[in-house]
C-alpha cells in the first residue's frame, strides 16, 4: 500500500513539474506575442489560459511537451523580440525570418545552450550582434542578413564548432573579418554588402583582439 502511494505521489509530482514548465514556456510564447504586431492574426491560437503551447499553430514540442521549435518566418511580425525568449531552454529552431521586427538582438538568446538554427534575416533589426552568441556550442546556422545591424562581428562565433552555415550579409558591419575557427570555411559570400567591413583579418595588422580592446563603452562600435 505504501509502495502505491508513492508511485501516485511521485506521478504527480511529475505531472506538477510538467504543467509548470508548460505555463513557464507559455508565459514567456505569450509575452513575444504581445510585444509582436501581427496584423495577419498568426498568432491567434497562442492562448495564455491553456496548460502548455504545444497545441499552438507555430509551436513544435518533443515528447515530454517541451518547446523545441518556434516558425514564425514570413508571418508579416513586426515588434521586438523580448530578452525572455533565452529562458526557453530546450529551444533548437528559432525562426523569425522575412518579418519587419526591429530593435536588438537580447544577449540573452545567449542562453539557448541546445539551439542548432537562428534565422532572424530579413528584417530591421539593429545594434550588435550579441558576444553571448559565441555561447550557443550547437548552433549550426546563423542568419542574420538582410538587417541593419552594426559593429564588429563578435570573435567567439568563431569558436563554434558545429557552425554549418553563416551568413552576415546586407548589415552595417565593421571591423575585420575572423578568420579562425570555424570561420576559416565561410566564402566572402557570408559577409557581402556591409560598406564598413575592412575584409578579413590578415597576419601582420592590428590583431582583431587588440583592435576590440581599444573600442568605447560600445563593445561593438567601430
């Protein structure tokens, strides 16, 4: 009798943890939408008061009902994306291509440790782009072109290692490009149209460290 009922109570404890992250992604799904102006109402079925999004247009969850993809690309968005989209942490797909969204990247896009794509091209974002993207180890794509984005291109993209495809063209870029790592393979395609961009960093000028280091309050500024 005893053994039974603590199967039952472990059973709910499990299936409390589960409704909690359920309401926690939601809560964070809901809190994009309102930032977001959706004149084509793609958007409509993201209800706050269900238990977990994973009955949402747009929404993919794996099979313990955990938020691992969000497409919202060519969805006519515009609105600014929310620092809070980083606590969705088994995130791997975030897709918000072909929109008008504007504003900056969050840093704390960061903290999506299982992200594999970011494809945020085609829209009007500005600012940096974030260091903390150096951060995302299985992160294969990176699309970001066709912004306005500006500053230096961080150096610890460079560092990840699963990098498949980058593409930074059509921004505001400066700076140099690295060359090391993982960026040793992406053709000059990857960084076309960007007037301030001074090409890739070469042997023998001011290293790319060093030229970060002298950079005002601005990190990325050049």
């Amino acid at each position: 009798m005893a053994s039974a009922v603590g199967a039952l109570a472990a059973v709910i404890l499990a299936l409390g943890l589960w409704i909690a992250a359920g309401n926690v992604e939601g809560d964070i799904l809901h809190s994009l939408r309102r930032s977001l102006v959706d004149p084509e109402n793609v958007l409509q079925s993201w209800d706050p008061t269900l238990v977990d999004p994973c009955t949402w247009f747009h929404i993919t969850c794996d099979n313990q009902n955990r938020v691992i993809r969000v497409d919202l690309g060519n969805a006519k968005l515009s609105g600014v994306l929310i620092p809070e989209l980083g606590k969705l942490e088994n995130l791997r797909h975030l897709e918000l291509y072909k929109n008008n969204i504007a504003g900056h990247i969050p840093q704390e896009l960061g903290n999506l440790k299982k992200l594999v794509s970011l494809d945020l091209y085609m829209n009007n974002l500005t600012g940096p782009i974030p260091r903390s993207l150096g951060k995302l180890k299985s992160l294969a794509f990176l699309r970001l072109n066709k912004n306005r984005l500006s500053g230096q291109i961080p150096r610890e993209l460079s560092s990840i290692s699963s990098l498949k495809i980058v593409d930074l063209s059509d921004n505001d870029l400066c700076g140099t490009i690295p060359t090391s790592g993982s960026f040793a393979q992406f053709s000059p395609k990857s960084f076309d149209n960007n007037p301030r961009l001074n090409g890739p960093e070469l042997q023998g000028f001011v290293p790319y460290d060093e030229a970060a280091s002298a950079v005002t309050s601005d990190e990325h500024s050049c």
